[in-house]
C-alpha cells in the first residue's frame, strides 16, 4: 500500500512540474515577443510596470489552481487506496 502512495506522489508531482513548466513557457514566450517587436525604452518600462501588476492576477492564480487540483487528486487516490487495502 505503502508504494502505491509513493508512485502516486511522484506522478502527481511530475503533473504539477509540467504544470509549472507550461505557465513559464507561456510566459518566456511574451518575453521573446516583446525582444522581437524592439520596442522604445517608454514601451518597455509600461510593459514591465503592466507584468508586475497582473502577474499576481494571471500567473499565481493559474499556479495556485493546478496545485489545489493536484493535492485533491492525491487526497483522493491516497484515501482511495486504503480502502482498496
């Protein structure tokens, strides 16, 4: 029962690293979008101002749902397999 809980975790947490990953490559993605567009120092400077402040809105919340969901799923499968055992 015991391994079962183990290879579960690790492939929750392998799911919430690709989660992780996806919400970083969005955002490398902009990144390269912006260096390509070369754009003026004032456009710059709004652009970062702008990424402060809704990142918390945007990046943290995508963040905080795929972890919520991940830790129900593995409270789920951990009660699901001691009662299977």
């Amino acid at each position: 029962m015991l391994i079962f809980m183990i290879i579960a975790a690790i492939v929750i947490c392998i799911i919430a690293l690709i989660g992780t990953l996806l919400v970083g490559k969005e955002i490398s993605a902009k990144q390269k979008q912006y260096e390509v567009d070369g754009d003026s120092l004032e456009n710059e400077i709004a652009r970062s101002h702008d990424y402060e402040t809704s990142s918390l809105k945007t990046n943290v919340k995508s963040l905080t749902w795929i972890y919520i969901a991940l830790t129900v799923i593995v409270i789920a499968a951990c009660i699901g397999i001691i009662i299977a055992f």
